[in-house]
C-alpha cells in the first residue's frame, strides 16, 4: 500500500492522508487498552490478590516485551524509506531481517520470563498467594510472547507501509477472543473449568498467536507492496541488521527508560500492600487509554515522514510532522479534561 505517488501534496490532502493512517491505529491502541480495562475488571471481581498477581506479571513480561518490540520503530522506519523511495525489495529485505532478529529475541525473553517469574515475584510480593498466581500467570502468557514480538515488529513494518488497517484487524480478532476467552475461562461458563488467574493468563497467550498467525499469514500469503519471505529470512544480512540496530537502538532505550520506570514505581507501591497495588492497576489501566490517540498519530507521522525522506521530499516530510502533532495535541487535550472532570 504506497501512498506517495505525486510530487507535491495539498495540505488539506496531507490532512486527509494523516487522518486515513491515524484512524486505524488509534482504533487499534483503543482495542488493546480496552481489553486491559476488561480484563482488569473481570480479573478484579475475584479478590485483590488475583488482581495484583495479573497486574504485576504483565507489569514484569510486558515491560521487556515493549523494550525489544521497540526495534519496530527501526523496521518501519526503513521500510517507509525504502517505499517511498519506490524500493519494495529492499523492503522486503528489511521485513525479512526484521521477523529474523525478532523471532531470536522472543525466544530468549520467552525462556527469561519462564526463569525470572519465581525469583521477581518472591523478592517483591509479601503475599504468599499472590506470589503462587503471579508466577503461575507469568509462566503461562509466556508461550503468547514467543508470537507476540514478531507481531509487533511486522505490524510495524506494515504501518511503515502505509497499512494500518490490517494491525487494526489483527488486533480486534486477537483481543475479541482475548476477552471471550477471559469471561470462559476465568468465570468457568459453557462448560468450562473455572480456572481465575490462570483462565485471564490462557486467554492472553491463544489471543496473541491469533493475532501472530493473522499478521504473518498476511504478510506470507498476501499480495501487499511488502511481504515476508520467509527463505530471506533465515539468511542473515549483516548490512540490513546493521541498518535496524543503528535506527532501532536509541527507541529500544527511550522504551528502556519509560518501562524501566514504570515497573520500579510498580515495585515501590506493591511494597505498600495488596490492596494499594490493586488500586494502581485499575487506575492505571483507566489512564492508558488518554495515550492512544497520541500514538495513533505518532503512526501517521512516522510513516509520512519516512516516505517523503524516500522520496526526497523532506520540505513534504517536516509539514507532516507538524500537521500530525498538532491532531495528536487537539484530541489527547480533549481526552485529559474529559478525565479532570469525570475522574470518578
């Protein structure tokens, strides 16, 4: 899907473009904060404890999942270049490399989550049953990030490609049977085993191999200007990885430092108790959703930015940025004073 194919773009055909790529991430990132709402709430009808264990595991999974997940932003950066510029095999190349060096990364932060769940938990939880969920939580949604890296980075790809609707539609068959699979499998309805922490932690892990099967399938079997080969694949091109890690360093450690922090205040208030723990997670989960419309834009902007510069453009690609920014400072505005004023 290249979007760029004039030499010179109206600024009311530059709105419409931002607003066409925006739309579906924003929809996308709403569909993922809304099932941690849900999930949230469904896992906090059971008791504090359930609430802390699922809410400090993803805390701990999620927070190194985002940190390598991040090298999308180098994926998509270089295929926008790459696009723009009228380049599609290289990509291609850049997919290719990408899903590799993704893939490998899963991998071992899978079996890193598997080793680190008893001792993370033990030394930062008082409560001995919280600290059996969470660990057992956390050993379970691992088999779900084996998937879920690669997924984020080809999605990211895709974006850089000006297609922000397929994630959008991998996110909402993912997350539909993340939230059915949470009502089944936590509660014990259909005829299903009642199973609480362990039910929400099954229904995260199938809803994320879901979501991997649907975006690999897509870019394996599909006819879009990027596709995943996989032979390219698993042949390592030390020119391309040397282009992602120059490009993807720096977002993996910006991501590094707001993870980073983010788990340690976690660390901090669960010191506080179960119940004050608790709290934080849904207050968080409730505030996670004033970010989405930020990071749809910052979607758009990223993939204008990179076509343009392709295209030699870079008069094209600094309007963008700035016409972006300023869609993403309107409506994120509106959503912080909804909630000053409807906090409660």
């Amino acid at each position: 899907m290249q979007l760029l194919n004039s030499n010179t773009e109206t600024q009311t055909s530059i709105h419409q473009t931002i607003i066409k790529l925006a739309l579906p991430a924003i929809l996308e990132n709403v569909l993922h904060t809304a099932v941690w709402i849900l999930d949230t709430a469904m896992v906090g009808r059971l008791n504090a404890e359930s609430l802390s264990a699922v809410g400090f595991g993803a805390q701990l999974a999620f927070a190194l999942v985002n940190i390598i997940a991040a090298m999308g932003m180098g994926t998509s950066a270089l295929v926008a270049r790459y696009i723009g510029a009228n380049e599609p095999k290289k990509a291609n190349k850049v997919v290719a490399q990408s899903f590799l060096i993704s893939w490998i990364l899963s991998l071992f932060l899978a079996i890193l989550n598997y080793l680190l769940a008893r001792p993370f938990f033990s030394s930062t939880m008082k409560d001995p049953l919280v600290i059996s969920m969470g660990i057992s939580y956390m050993k379970i949604i691992t088999t779900g990030v084996v998937f879920l890296i690669p997924t984020m980075v080809m999605n990211a790809a895709l974006r850089g490609a000006g297609n922000t609707r397929l994630p959008m539609v991998s996110a909402l068959v993912a997350n539909t049977i993340n939230v059915v699979g949470d009502y089944v499998l936590i509660f014990g309805h259909f005829g299903f085993p009642r199973m609480e922490v362990q039910g929400a932690a099954l229904a995260t892990a199938l809803a994320q191999v879901v979501g991997g099967v649907i975006t690999l399938g897509y870019l394996i079997f599909g006819k879009d200007v990027i596709r995943l080969n996989l032979k390219e694949a698993f042949k390592l091109d030390m020119a391309v990885i040397k282009q992602l890690s120059k490009l993807s360093l720096p977002s993996c450690l910006e991501e590094f430092s707001h993870s980073g922090s983010r788990l340690i205040s976690s660390i901090w208030i669960a010191y506080l108790g179960t119940v004050s723990f608790a709290a934080h997670q849904v207050a968080v989960s409730a505030e996670s959703m004033s970010f989405m419309p930020g990071f749809g834009f910052s979607v758009a902007a990223s993939t204008l930015v990179g076509q343009n510069l392709g295209a030699d453009r870079p008069d094209e690609a600094e309007k963008s940025a700035w016409i972006a920014m300023k869609f993403a400072l309107a409506l994120m505005s509106v959503v912080g004073l909804f909630f000053l004023l409807f906090s409660r």
